[in-house]
C-alpha cells in the first residue's frame, strides 16, 4: 500500500509542477540531496455531493488514510478535514470544500453548471486526484465567482489537483527555523504571502507557517485565454507536544491566511 501511495502523490506532484514552475526551483534552493518532505498537500472542493470533500477523501482511505480533524472557515464559508496516514512519512492530506447553498443563487447556479459537465465516473477514477478541470467556464463565470469568493473561483479554474505541497522544515538539512527558510526565498525573488504576517502560527499553537504567493499560469477559458494564479509552495515547522511527538494537526487561524495564497495581487 505505502508503494501506491507514493505513486500516487509521484502523480499528484508531476500534475502540480505543470502549472507550478517554481516549486522545483524552490526544492533546489532549500534541499540538499533527499531531505525535502512533504510535510501535507492540500485540495480544494465544493460541497455538492458528486464532488463533495468525501469523494476526494474516499481516494485516501482506500489508501489506509484515516480521518483526524475537522475545521470550520465562517468568513469563508468553508468546511475541511484533515487525513494522515499510519507511515508517518507519508504527507498528510488537508482537504477543504465551498459551502456553497451560502453563496448568491447567481454563484450557485455557475457551480452547479460546472459540476454537472463532470462525468461521474471522473470521481472515481484513480487519477481523479490530479485530473484538474473537467468542465468548460467562461472568464465572466470566473469573474462573477471571483467577485464572492477567491476560493470558488479557483476551484471553477483549476478543478482537481493540489492546490499546495508542504515543505517540512523539521527535514531540512539547511535551515533549522522558518524565518531562514523564509529569507532565503526572498532572497531568491519569491514573494511570500503576508496576510496575516509572513509566519502564521508560533510554538505555542504547535505550528508555524509560511508560503509563496502562487504561480501564474494560463487558463483557456471558453471566451478567452487569461493567466490567473496557479498553486503555491508552503513551509511548516511542527513543534513537539507533551509526550514529545510532533504536533500533527492544523491551526484553523493559521489556514484561514493561507488561503490568501491564490489571491491576484493586489
Ligand atoms: C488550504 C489552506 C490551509 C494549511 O496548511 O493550513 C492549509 C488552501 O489554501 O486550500 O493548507
Ligand atoms: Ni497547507
């Protein structure tokens, strides 16, 4: 089983790296050989069943993942869970899907015309973790979604694929804190998502947090050809609990600023 999950997140990774060109500049900037881990991956969904957060998950549990936290985004009308896996080095999975009968009946109908253009057995597919858009949109869809939530609107572009990988800094070899890893990105040219403060979370929450502002890449949308932001790469560095073993959940205040990460730049 462990061979099939490391195929899989092999797939899920080539998949992100076509609309994610700095990603495998940044392992090179802060790996030194084979200490890059991924620390979790994230996806992003909608909550109508066909493609609801537990169709994802179903790809994950088949795999011996097991459900171990649920999260709730108020402001943003989001929902999520998180998986891990019994091999430890194995990334764990954050997934997270649009409420979306709280959005205008406008957004509504936009969604649900997406998702109907979807073939039911593309859910079930074993690719359907890195199988991305299977539906056609227009850029004014887009920008209608856009207008209520950043979340729906790349979802409705990018369809299903990572939306992040996760750098573990425990890992590295080169740098000990997140404040090294992150000036060593600025250093490079990338620029970090600072909503909320460049380091998200501290020692006390267990969790610290960074990440890149996402990539641009083009998007054939039915009316027009346009570059909007991709996926990004995050930085986590877990802090060790009571009984000495990391930390192994998310901060949902910490999350809540890296979803910023797909925003357009201001
Ligand atoms: C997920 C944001 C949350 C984390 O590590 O807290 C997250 C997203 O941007 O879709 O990944
Ligand atoms: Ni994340």
């Amino acid at each position: 089983m462990t061979a099939q999950v490391t195929q899989l997140f092999n797939n899920i990774w080539q998949h992100y790296l076509t609309v994610t060109p700095s990603a495998e500049k940044i392992h090179q900037l802060l790996g030194s050989g084979n200490d890059v881990i991924n620390d979790h991956v994230a996806y992003r969904t909608f909550n109508i069943e066909k493609v609801g957060l537990d169709k994802l998950a179903a790809h994950l549990l088949a795999l011996g993942y097991k459900e171990c936290g649920e999260y709730n985004f108020e402001a943003k009308k989001l929902y999520a869970k998180h998986f891990e896996h019994a091999d430890s080095t194995q990334p764990k999975v954050f997934i997270s899907e649009l409420l979306v009968e709280e959005f205008s009946p406008e957004a509504q109908a936009i969604i649900h015309k997406l998702v109907e253009q979807l073939p039911e057995e593309a859910v079930t597919a074993e690719n359907f973790l890195y199988s991305g858009r299977q539906w056609q949109v227009s850029h004014e869809d887009y920008q209608t979604l856009l207008a209520e939530s950043e979340y729906a609107a790349w979802v409705a572009a990018w369809g299903y694929r990572a939306n992040h990988f996760t750098v573990s800094i425990n890992h590295l070899e080169n740098h000990e804190t997140i404040v090294s890893v992150n000036d060593s990105l600025k250093d490079a040219g990338f620029t970090l998502n600072s909503v909320g403060g460049e380091i998200k979370g501290d020692e006390t929450v267990k969790l610290e947090q960074s990440s890149t502002m996402a990539d641009h890449a083009e998007v054939a949308f039915t009316d027009k050809t346009v570059s909007i932001p991709s996926c990004f790469y995050e930085f986590a560095k877990r802090y060790p609990l009571e009984n000495g073993e990391l930390y192994t959940g998310f901060v949902a205040a910490s999350a809540d600023k890296i979803f910023a990460s797909t925003n357009v730049a201001a």
